[in-house]
C-alpha cells in the first residue's frame, strides 16, 4: 500500500539545469574508472621508481660499508702492529694549553722508522693558527706534521721519520700559523728529547 | 528496467525524464524546500543508477521502488534538519492542518504517470480525515506510532488502529496498480 502513495503527491516540474547535474553525477563513476586506473599506474610507477633507488641506494651503501670496513681494519692493523711491535717505544708528554692539561703520545717505531702519534685534551687553536710537531734530529728540528685543532677531540696521526741520514733524537710541539713554518717561531708546547 | 540493468545510459535519461517530477515532488512534499529536495533527486539517481541490480521485480514495480528510495532519503534529511530546532518552526508553519492534500493541477495531466497519480490521489481523498491524518504523520513525516499519539494527543492503541485500517482501505484500492514503466 505505502509503496503507492508518493505517487499521491503532485509532481514538481525539475529546473532544466538539475537534469545534466544529476546525469553527470550518477555517471561520473563510470567515467572516473580512466582516471583511477591512470591515478594507479601513477602509484604503481612511482612505487618501482622508488623501490629502484631505494635498491641502488642500498648497493652504494654497501659498498661503501665494506670499504670503510676494509680500511679500519687496515687501520686497526697498523695500530696494532705498532702498539705491540717489540721495536716501538712509548712515550707519553704532559702538555698544558690554554688553561688545559692534556697529553702527547708517541708510539715510536723504530724498525719500520715511523710514529703513531695521538693527541688528547689539546685545547682548539685560534683560527688562524694551528699547533705543529717537530722531529728534533742531529740537523735541527724538521716538520713533522701541522694539526689545526678546530673542535675539542683527540687526533691520531702516523708520521714517517725524516731520511736515512738525519738522527730523531726528540720531538717538539710549537704553534705556528695555520699553514705552519718551516722552522719553530711560535709558543712551545713541549719539547722532548727521546 | 532491463536496459538500466545493461547500463544503459539512454535508459537513465528516459528514466529521469519520466520519473524526475515525481520524485522531486514527493522529496518537496517531505521537506518544503526546492534546493534540498533536488538534493533529494540527485541522490536518488545515483543510487537508482549504480543499485538497480539490487531491485528484485518480483518483490515490486520498478516506480515504488523509487519513490520508496526518495522517501527514505528525503526523511533522512527531514530527521537531520530536525536536530536543528531554527528550522524546525519553519516546518511547522508550511505543514498546515490544509497541507496534505493538494489539489492536482490541471496543466500536469501530461506528465507520464498522472492516471496513476490520480488513483492514488482519490485512494487517500476517500479515507476519513481522522485516518489519512495519521497515514500522512506516518508517510510524509516518518513519525514512528507513539510519536503521531503525542502529536495528535490520542492513545497509541488508536493511532495503531486507524493506521491498520487505513492501510487495509488503500490495500483494496490500488491493489490494482501497475508500473507504467516497462
């Protein structure tokens, strides 16, 4: 019976324009299937992309993994070659800068002539400078190598001994200018006669 | 029926075309309001369009099948408005005692479908004012039975009453009906 009596209602003529309103509506889901499915390539496309660099990126990251692996083993070799060789000798300097107390530590290798060197609690130089460590030999002192301290953290170096010919007797630690001197003209931090 | 089934978009127009005044007009009766009932009507073609595999012929004709779509959607929007009590006032003023019945226009007996408007027009005219007031309450406002006893200050037992005799008059009435739509 009720299924009836909307019919009982007089009808209502519809504005000309709700007619293309309503057709578009109820058929736009048809219409909209071209732009899902182009919508889904889009996704699936950026998806492989993705997944592409994200394999590359972690096959360069790899590689790089292993040869920063291989080179702290090298590493971790040569320290130890140095540290427990029965021809290194160990000498420790107490060193004071800027109001810090801090240490030198040579590892003195004499058959493969050259040190290990490791630096602790030197205090950051000023910009324009940088501490430097001499070879004290028979000839005077010679470079050894410029270490421009610019953040408060420990510093190892491995330094080949100057030629055959010239006597390491010491060491010594200046500050100079940052690009360093060809021979000591700044404060001493130490200097060591082994 | 057949061609919207096979989606056929021709058969979505010419169903609009046939049946867009009458749904408009019964989501107008429901809601007094031109922009919300075309609201109504697009909804209601929508749904038609993408859920007219669902309609089963043999459970009824095609056109109830609509208006009964139109009704649930245009009450459901009645009882959303209602929430909000501005409107509500607005409501009661245009749903005068007068308001059930109006009276058919005779520029509209064009329109397909007006024979059948007429039956059923005449079926509600001819039930006593104290029946069709509660089938109106019922249809066109949703009204569950305890809510038409509180509108019209009568025991639930006799609005329960005069709904089932109103539902057994019209039953005899348009048990002759047929879809005019193939």
């Amino acid at each position: 019976m009720t299924d009836w009596l909307g019919m009982s209602v007089p009808p209502r003529t519809p504005r000309p324009e709700l007619k293309g309103r309503v057709l578009a509506r109820a058929l736009a889901r048809r219409r909209r299937w071209p732009l899902a499915v182009a919508a889904a390539l889009v996704v699936v496309a950026a998806g492989v992309g993705s997944a592409w660099w994200a394999q590359r990126t972690i096959t360069a990251l790899a590689a790089e993994r292993d040869r920063l692996a291989a080179r702290v083993a090298a590493l971790e070799d040569t320290v130890s070659s140095f540290i427990h060789d029965p021809a290194t000798r160990l000498v420790q300097v107490p060193v004071s800068t800027g109001g810090r107390v801090g240490s030198v530590t040579i590892f003195a290798d004499s058959a493969r002539h050259r040190w290990l060197v490791r630096c602790d609690g030197l205090a950051p130089n000023a910009r324009d400078q940088a501490y430097q460590l001499w070879f004290v030999t028979d000839k005077g002192m010679q470079p050894a190598a410029v270490m421009a301290m610019d953040r408060d953290q420990p510093m190892v170096m491995g330094l080949p001994l100057p030629r055959a010919g010239e006597q390491v007797r010491g060491a010594a630690m200046t500050i100079e200018p940052r690009a360093g001197s060809a021979s000591p003209s700044g404060p001493m931090v130490f200097h060591l006669e082994l | 029926m057949r061609r919207l089934k096979a989606r056929d978009e021709h058969a979505l127009r010419e169903l609009y075309e046939a049946l867009a005044p009458w749904v408009l007009g019964l989501a107008y009766r429901i809601l007094h309001d031109e922009d919300e009932a075309e609201e109504v009507v697009s909804d209601v073609f929508v749904k038609v369009w993408r859920h007219v595999h669902r309609h089963d012929p043999r459970r009824g004709p095609l056109v109830p099948w609509v208006l009964s779509i139109t009704r649930n959607r245009a009450l459901d929007e009645l009882r959303r408005r209602r929430r909000w009590w501005r409107k509500a006032d607005r409501l009661g003023q245009a749903q005068g005692p007068g308001d059930e019945l109006e009276n058919p226009a005779p520029h509209e007996a064009t329109v397909p479908g007006w024979p059948l408007h007429r039956e059923v027009h005449a079926a509600l005219a001819t039930l006593p004012d104290e029946l069709r007031r509660v089938v109106t309450l019922a249809y066109f406002e949703g009204l569950s039975h305890s809510q038409i006893a509180r509108r019209l200050q009568q025991p639930l037992g006799t609005v329960k009453t005069r709904l089932r005799a109103a539902h057994h008059k019209l039953t005899d009435q348009l048990a002759h009906l047929k879809d005019w739509l193939e």
